[in-house]
C-alpha cells in the first residue's frame, strides 16, 4: 500500500489526466487482487480444519492474511506432487483431537498393549496457532500419504527409552517422552529465497510466523500455546464443576530450534507435574502445538478402532471389570513401565 501512497502523492503534485486513470487501474488492481487471497485463504482453511470456537478469535487482519497465505504455499505444492489425493492436506484433517494407540515393545517381534493417548490440538483460529507445523503432524498422525510413502506415517513409531525417559522417582527423569517419527513429512513446502519446493524429508520453518508467539521463560524462549493460558482455560472449566478427575498440563510439541527442527519430531512434556525447579524450562526452544485431554477414554482400540465404537458406547469398565483408563492413566503408565520402548500400534485424527 505504500506504493499506492506514493503514486498518490504524485498525482496530486502533476494533476495529468492520464496519470488519474492509471492510478485508478493500478489501484482497482491491486485491492481485487488483495480480495482474492484473502477469499482463496479463508476458503482453504475452513475446508481443512473445523471452524475455532469465538473465544479464540483475536488475531489481527495481518495475521490472518500472512497465516493463510503461508498455509496455501504448503497445501498447492503438496497437491503438485504425483497428482495424488494422498498429497492433498486439505483433504485430511477436519478434527481438532489426534491419538496416538500406545503399546510396549520388550522385543521387535513382541507388543504388550497400553492404552491411548489422546491429544487437543490448537485450533486454527487461535493466535498462537502455527499452521505448518500443526499441518504436518495432523497429516502424519493421519496417515494422509502413507500409501504413497509408507514412511509418512507415524505408526510404528518409537519412543526414546532410557533411564532419563522412565519416571522411578529418581532426578534423572527429564519429564517428556521423545519421538523422532520415520523421518518424512507430512507437507512439502518453498524455499523463500530460491522458490525450489522442497522434499518430504527435508525440513520446513516458519519464522514469521513463530515470532509472533514468542514467550520468554526463565532466560529462554519457547513458542506457541502459552502454558499460563492453558492453565487459566482449564481453571475456567472447571468452575462450578466437582474436582474428582485428575487433570494436569501435559503439553505436545515440536522443535522449533536445534536438532529436529522442522522435521516429524515431536514431544510429550509433564510440565506441571514436574518439579519447580523444570517447570517451563522443559519447553524451551519448541512450540506448544496442544496437550493431553487427560479424561479422554485410555482404552487400547489399536487398528479395530471403527468395529469397536458401538463397544466403546455400551460400557465404561475396563477389561478387568474396573474403571476404564484415562489418557493421564496410560501417560503415567507409560513413563513408569520398565519393560521396554512405547510404540505407536496406531494412530489418527479426532
């Protein structure tokens, strides 16, 4: 617009009637073509994602235009690779919950089912909402492309597993639970500098975009959903409710800086059930992308997830005739377990 202001300003020093009609076409072209991304962003989003609830909506006009059109860049060349449907993002996520099935793998040949984990992802209309990222980990947890790439998928996954990754009461737990994923993306996305769209493997950033969700924490910075606003939502909830279920902030990730940055890792982090002394310090140099919904049913479904929902309606005992699991139940029975590394058996979007 700044280049409006200044054809403007010059047509007021030289009043030419042929400098008026072309700074009347110039500017008639330029607000169409403003109109258009903004209509062909909106439409692309809320094809993609559920609409946000309205308590969520407080982002500026800037913001809107400068996250859709960054999302569009992602979805279109996604849809040039291979003309497949599998590329489409836009096709693959209409919820705002994905899941992962848990089990414990003591050899490769050997799985002991655990539970599910269920997760609340930052919808789309929030302002701390990071489109990419948040793309690439509902198209993998989605298995969108798995039929083109086996790879992109986060089935089969492995967690980290090591004494710093088992909750025995000792300091040496670091209160989070490491994936690497297969090492493939869900979205492709653009080099700003050259336009060369990039691989599946390669990795992606957002700056612009991370910037404007920057939180500082004790020396550091992390990005995202903010911690104290997780809190305060959940503290919202439950007033006037009982307090019987145990619900704490259990927060999903993903790097922004160092070592898997832009690539299909992810994390599960304890944050407020760690000690004071960790806290949100655990969050630094990653995004908060969303957080366990720790009363979500923790039942193990695995791959017979459709034959069982009209199950899952009839009763709400566990196999052992107790209470059924929470997500927080197999979440803690995940981090305590000495058996061996927790796999993802199967996975999806809510």
């Amino acid at each position: 617009m700044k280049e409006i202001q200044i054809m403007q300003a010059a047509h007021h020093r030289r009043k030419s009637p042929c400098r008026s009609l072309l700074l009347i076409a110039f500017t008639t072209l330029v607000l169409l073509h403003e109109t258009q991304i903004v209509t062909v962003s909106l439409s692309l989003s809320s094809h993609a994602f559920q609409i946000a609830p309205s308590q969520y909506v407080r982002t500026t006009k800037q913001q809107q235009l400068r996250r859709s059109s960054t999302t569009i860049i992602t979805r279109s060349s996604s849809r040039d690779n291979d003309n497949s449907s599998d590329n489409d993002i836009s096709n693959s996520n209409n919820g705002n919950k994905l899941y992962f099935d848990i089990a414990i793998a003591p050899s490769p040949t050997e799985l002991i089912p655990l539970g599910r984990l269920t997760f609340q992802i930052t919808p789309p209309a929030h302002p701390a909402y990071l489109p990419l990222h948040t793309s690439n980990l509902l198209s993998l947890a989605s298995e969108l492309r798995s039929s083109v790439d086996p790879k992109c998928t986060y089935r089969n996954c492995v967690f980290q597993y090591s004494p710093s990754t088992i909750d025995d009461g000792s300091a040496r737990y670091r209160w989070g639970h490491v994936c690497e994923g297969h090492g493939r993306n869900g979205i492709r996305t653009r080099d700003a500098g050259t336009g060369r769209e990039r691989g599946w493997e390669d990795a992606f950033s957002d700056p612009e975009r991370v910037k404007e969700c920057a939180h500082s924490c004790f020396g550091g910075v992390y990005y995202g959903m903010s911690y104290d606003e997780i809190i305060s939502d959940r503290e919202k909830k439950k007033e006037g409710e009982s307090d019987d279920e145990d619900d704490v902030a259990v927060l999903l990730t993903v790097p922004i800086h160092g070592p898997g940055a832009g690539t299909s890792k992810f994390s599960i982090v304890r944050v407020e059930e760690s000690p004071r002394e960790w806290g949100e310090r655990l969050l630094e140099n990653s995004a908060v992308v969303g957080y366990l919904d720790c009363g979500a049913d923790g039942t193990f479904v695995g791959d017979d997830d459709d034959d069982d929902d009209d199950d899952d309606d009839e009763s709400v005992e566990g196999e052992d005739g107790g209470p059924r699991p929470t997500s927080l139940d197999v979440l803690r029975a995940m981090a305590r377990q000495r058996v061996g590394p927790p796999k993802i058996v199967h996975c999806g979007v809510e």
